[in-house]
C-alpha cells in the first residue's frame, strides 16, 4: 500500500509541476498515456476439479515469502511440470487470478512456443512483447536484447507483478523474462523440469493425470447430464479412455453431450469396442469418434488444419486452406469447435492498436498430434499441399495489399497476387488518415503466419512465393527492427530467388538480408551478401528499373559501412548512388542519398561538408512535401550547426524539428530533440533552460518506458 501512495503522490507531483509551469500540452500528454495495469488472464474455463493441494502449496508459499521476503530484488517462482494436456496452463492462470488483487501492477502472460521459431525463441521479441504490455510504446522499446533486458528489468524494479510463462523448455528462456521485483510472483509451466534455474523455484509441482474420482467429476461437470451421473460405472468408464487427461475429457465431454440420444451403453460400447479391436492407445478412441461424427468438410478442413499452417493461419484464412468458399469454411470451423476438436481464440492486440483482435484456429496437441494421423490415412499430399499453396497465396496477396497502403509506392519486383477462389481479401479499409496505421497493424498482427508462409513455400519448391512474400515483411522489419526470424526468413527468400534463377530477386533479397545481419552485428556476413548483391547489380541492363535496383544494392553497402563505423567506406557507395537515381530521374531517392552523405561527412568531422550536403537534402525533402524526411534532416542540420558554433541557427533548427515530432505525435523524437535542446543550451551558458529541456526529456521517457539518454 506504502508504495501505492508513494507511485500515486509521485505522479500527482508530476502532473502539479505541469500545471505550473503553463505546460497544457504536455499535461494533456501524460494523462492520455497513463498505463492502465495489464491483466492478460483469458476468461476462466467453466468447469475446473481437483488441484486443490497444488493451489494451497502454492498460496501459502506465496505467503511465507511476503513476511519473510529476502533482501535480494528476485521473485518468487513457482513452477509446474507435466505431461501435455494435463492442465498446467489452466491451473497457472488460476493461480494468477487468485492472486492477482494484492498484485496491483498487474498480470502478464506469454506463451513461448506462440513465439518459437524453428524450435528456438527469440527472446528479444518476447522482451519487446512485454515492455509494450507494461506501457513502453513501440517507438520507446529498445532496438538489442541487452537493452530491452535492461528496460524490463528497470520497468519491473519495485512493482507488485503476476507474471505466467508457459511452455518452457529451458531455464535459460525463462531467466532474461524474471522481473527484477522480490514483489512480483513468477509461474513457469513446462514438461521439463528447471534443475538449472539460477533462482531455484520456491515450490515446484509436478502434475500428474488426474486421478479417476477427479476425471469423472470433472466429466459429470462437462456432460451435466442425470442420467450420466446416475450411472457411475459408465462415467468411470468413459473417464478411463481419457487417461486423466482434461483435455481429452472435455472434448469426450462435448462429444457425449451431443450424442445423448444413443443411450449411455451404446456410448460406452462403441468406445470400448474401438480401443480393444483396434488397439489404439489412452484417447484415441475419443479422437476417432469426434472425428467420424463431423460432415465431409469438417473432417477435411481437420486434416488441414494439422499442417504447418493451421499453427498460425487467422480465422480469415481458413476459407483458402479450405478451398469451397467463406460460408463452407465457417460452417465446418464452427462444426469443429462445436466439437471441442478446434478453439477458436482471439490473438490480444498490440498495446495501443485500435480494432479488433485476430480471431485463430487452435488445436491441442494432443488433439494436432491425432489429426496429422487421419491426415496420413484418410486424406492425401495432393489435398494437403493444394491446401497450402492456397494459403501460401492468399497471405502473399493480403501482404502486398497492405504494403501497399502502409509504405506507398517503392522498389518492389513481384507482380500482384491474383485472387484465391473462394477466400474474401481481408479487410483493409479505412479513413484515409488511418489507411496506413490499419495496413502497419495488418502486417504486424499477421507476421508468424508470413513467417510461416515464406519457409512452407520454400519447402514445397514455389520459389517465387517465397521471396515474393519478403517483400512485404520488409516493411514490417523496418518498424520492428532487431527480428530474430527475420535472418533466417529472408535467407529462405535468397535461397528460393537464387533456386527460381531470378537474378534481380537475388539483388534484392541479399539486400534485405543484410539489414537483419547488421543489426545481430553480424557485419562480415551482411558484408558478403551486400557484394555479392553489388557484382550481380552490375551485370543488369541500363533500363530504368535495373539502375534503381544497382543504386538500391550500392545505398544498403552504404549504410553497412554507417553501421559499422566504417563511414569512409560509406561515402562512395552514397555517392554513386545518388548519381544513379539523378540520373534516371528519381528525385527521393537523389534526396536520400545526399540526407544519408551529410550524416556520413558529419560522422568524418568534414563539418561544411556536411552542412552543404544537408541543406541540400532538406531542401529537397521540403519541396517533395516529405514532412517525416524534412523532420530528419533539419534536426541534422542543426546538430552540425551546433558543432560549428552557429548556436542561434541551431535552436531554430531543433524547434522546427521539435514543432514537426510533437505534430506527428513521435515521442522517441520529442525526447531526442530535448536533449539536444539541453547540450545547446548548456554550451551557450543558460543552465536553467537546459535544466528544463532535461526534465521534459525525462517526463518523456518516464512516461513512455524509455531508458536514459547515454551520457
């Protein structure tokens, strides 16, 4: 409670100095972006029986460590062991939401194997997921997985916090994602155990199948039937095939619950009667008769869903998978989740976005694991990989529908997906002031399932929808820079552009790759892509297209060697450049590249340089009616103003770029500029106006979750 008062004083201070000082925007400003504690805990399931010893171990651990907390700002960490479909998700969110009243900070969750790739996590996105879900704008996430450790545990430090992790295989995914809080309560839910968790866990459980009393309660609870409850043998019997298991026992639940009229022997014959004949093990019996009882459609769009695809695909694209039309798709999805075979269940959306979450097929999997089995015995390759290759397309499709409406026109070399056959395009629309943020959130909502897409193309030998689909996660990469994935997706679209034998796509791809390489620091391997990107350019035609894409290759060895340190390399790879795109008449590009080259002089210390270049560029950039890029390069150009001891051009420049962040609402900008606004200010002898642009500056940051400026 003390530190309630304290965080609540704390902010009202805030808000008085504000006021103050004059400054309505700003206090406009912090109250519009007060965070809201996060409580990520889905609706809790309907019927839930046993773990009532689990639950007490842990409540009273929980506390025993607040009247005994130690000195040492680390959690308390609870974790919770066992098989699939045991339960140990529903009970950690049980958990959660009894606990969650004296952890007023709130509840967050994440799912790990919801953000693996290729059997790896990267934490650094799952760092970013959580700084947003505790109030830290995207914009304000730092771009390295040091720095975004750093900001979470800066972010955590003294707050009361309920944090769940599922689906843990190692404790070295789990450690970087602790809260740096002896307040905060941590729940780890896994098949494995920990034994290398650096905190070891206050209480470890592990959970076992549930014992046959529990299973039957909970069936009775699922069924509600009298007549089921009156026939205890039948009930026990039925729990039986289930193996303890509770996900199977509520889709055996729902599967009596529609087949009442068959009477409970009949019902408990059949089953019986399948695992003994057909020796199949613990609950496939249930499986199989779930499976039989759906209509022709259902039980193809079941073997379909058990691909790679089904993983990750929206409830919008079942209708490609599917292939028969929107209104035959959400018929056999809702027969499925009539069923408890399928959950439909909604993706939480980004921190901040407007409109609705994305709605997606998930299956058990134990339930994915059947099946892939009815898969391999009653359908066919052919029906699965025509399934994919529609998939594959309608997402490549929606892609460059919203690239197309979040960057513009720019350098793309795929021709427009046709449209899939009975699949609606997914719904982009918007007030043209929104157009681009509804096709930005598209693309981020969607990026596992492009991710997926580029490397189930590669697979199957459809090159030109492999890197195809690069094309529009470059824009996504641009606004969520530092994408574990991203290496490994676009070497796929290399790979697949090399094996289509499409030399300009090859340019194309390595350039791209190269920019995840730079930002992992992988600088020699970026280094050979981009040459190799740069010797194949220059094999190309004098047509127009092929001199932007050479100018494009030699620009991204440009910034290699800005990235780098290497800002002598830079300059004539900018240089020949930009006289490549004055050369074929492309004034953005020309203006760019000559932004780019005085960011390049000014690194050198070749100041009037620089100051020419700049000017030039914002010049340019004005006269295009670019207000982001007229933004950037007026801030630059102050900022080499300063350095040359021109003071009073360079606090008109800094408030033209301050004017033009707060327009645009850019908050990362705002700050930046502040800062700059202070180091002027102090070099011209006015401590109580540089005094005053720090404490913006850092109202900014303490809003908005961002770390300090770098002294």
């Amino acid at each position: 409670m003390a530190e309630e008062t304290r965080n609540s004083v704390g902010g009202q201070a805030h808000v008085n100095s504000l006021v103050q000082a004059g400054s309505v925007q700003e206090l406009h400003v912090h109250q519009s972006h007060t965070h809201r504690p996060p409580c990520q805990l889905p609706p809790e399931v309907p019927h839930f029986t046993d773990r009532d010893d689990e639950q007490a171990l842990v409540l009273r651990a929980v506390r025993d460590w607040e009247r005994e907390r130690p000195e040492a700002e680390r959690p308390l960490i609870v974790t919770l062991r066992g098989l699939r479909g045991v339960g140990k998700t529903t009970l950690g969110f049980r958990l959660a939401r009894t606990l969650r009243e004296g952890y007023p900070d709130g509840v967050l969750y994440v799912d790990l194997d919801g953000m693996r790739h290729d059997g790896g996590v990267s934490l650094s996105d799952v760092l970013a997921r959580l700084l947003r879900d505790l109030g830290v704008t995207p914009e304000w996430v730092e771009p390295t997985f040091a720095g975004r450790a750093a900001q979470y545990w800066d972010r955590t430090q003294h707050r009361r916090l309920v944090v769940v992790i599922d689906n843990v295989r190692y404790a070295s995914e789990a450690e970087p994602l602790l809260p740096a809080s002896a307040g905060s309560v941590v729940i780890l839910a896994g098949s494995r155990r920990l034994d290398d968790l650096e905190h070891a866990a206050a209480v470890e459980l592990s959970l076992e199948p549930l014992r046959e009393a529990d299973a039957v309660q909970l069936l009775l609870r699922i069924v509600h039937d009298p007549e089921l409850s009156a026939a205890p043998d039948t009930a026990a019997e039925l729990a039986r095939l289930c193996a303890g298991s509770p996900a199977a026992l509520r889709v055996a639940g729902r599967w009596v619950r529609r087949h009442r009229h068959r009477g409970w022997p009949r019902l408990l014959a059949g089953l019986t009667t399948e695992l003994r004949e057909k020796g199949v093990p613990d609950i496939e019996p249930v499986w199989d008769a779930a499976y039989r009882d759906l209509g022709p459609r259902a039980r193809q769009l079941y073997r379909l869903l058990a691909a790679e695809a089904g993983e990750v695909i929206s409830e919008a694209a079942v209708a490609a998978l599917l292939g028969t039309g929107r209104e035959a798709a959400e018929d056999a999805l809702a027969e499925l989740a009539d069923t408890g075979l399928v959950d439909v269940v909604c993706d939480p959306a980004e921190e901040g976005a407007a409109g609705p979450p994305v709605r997606r097929p998930r299956m058990h999997p134990l339930v994915r694991a059947h099946a892939l089995r009815r898969a391999r015995d009653e359908g066919s390759p052919q029906e699965t990989a025509d399934g994919l290759r529609r998939v594959v397309g309608w997402y490549l499709r929606q892609a460059q529908r919203a690239d197309e409406r979040a960057a513009g026109k720019r350098l793309t070399l795929a021709p427009a997906a046709p449209p899939v056959p009975g699949a609606d395009d997914a719904d982009l629309t918007a007030p043209e002031p929104e157009r681009k943020a509804v096709a930005h959130r598209w693309l981020t909502a969607e990026r596992r399932a492009l991710h997926t897409c580029v490397r189930i193309a590669h697979d199957a030998g459809w090159y030109d929808l492999a890197w195809a689909l690069c094309e529009p996660l470059w824009t996504h990469l641009l606004d969520h820079p530092h994408s574990a994935e991203s290496a490994v997706t676009f070497a796929l679209g290399r790979d697949a552009a090399q094996r289509a034998e499409n030399l300009r796509a090859t340019i194309r791809m390595r350039c791209q790759l190269a920019r995840p390489l730079w930002e992992q620091r992988r600088f020699a391997d970026a280094g050979r892509e981009l040459t190799a990107a740069v010797h194949g350019a220059e094999l190309l035609g004098e047509e127009k297209a092929d001199r932007k894409l050479y100018a494009s290759a030699l620009e991204f060895r440009g910034r290699l060697g800005a990235e780098s340190g290497r800002w002598a390399d830079a300059v004539p790879d900018y240089v020949r450049s930009r006289t490549i795109h004055r050369e074929i008449g492309n004034a953005y590009g020309a203006m760019l590249l000559t932004y780019q080259l005085g960011l390049a002089r000014e690194s050198l210390g070749e100041l009037d340089l620089a100051e020419a270049e700049l000017a030039a560029a914002y010049a340019a950039a004005q006269e295009l009616g670019r207000d982001r890029m007229t933004a950037r390069t007026v801030f630059a150009l102050g900022r080499v103003e300063r350095r040359q001891g021109r003071l009073d051009t360079a606090r008109d420049r800094f408030g033209a770029a301050l004017d033009a962040a707060r327009r645009r609402g850019s908050t990362f900008e705002e700050a930046r500029v502040l800062d700059a606004l202070a180091e002027l200010e102090e070099e011209a002898g006015s401590a109580q106006a540089a005094a005053g642009h720090r404490e913006r500056a850092a109202a900014i940051r303490a809003r908005e979750g961002g770390a300090a400026p770098a002294s």
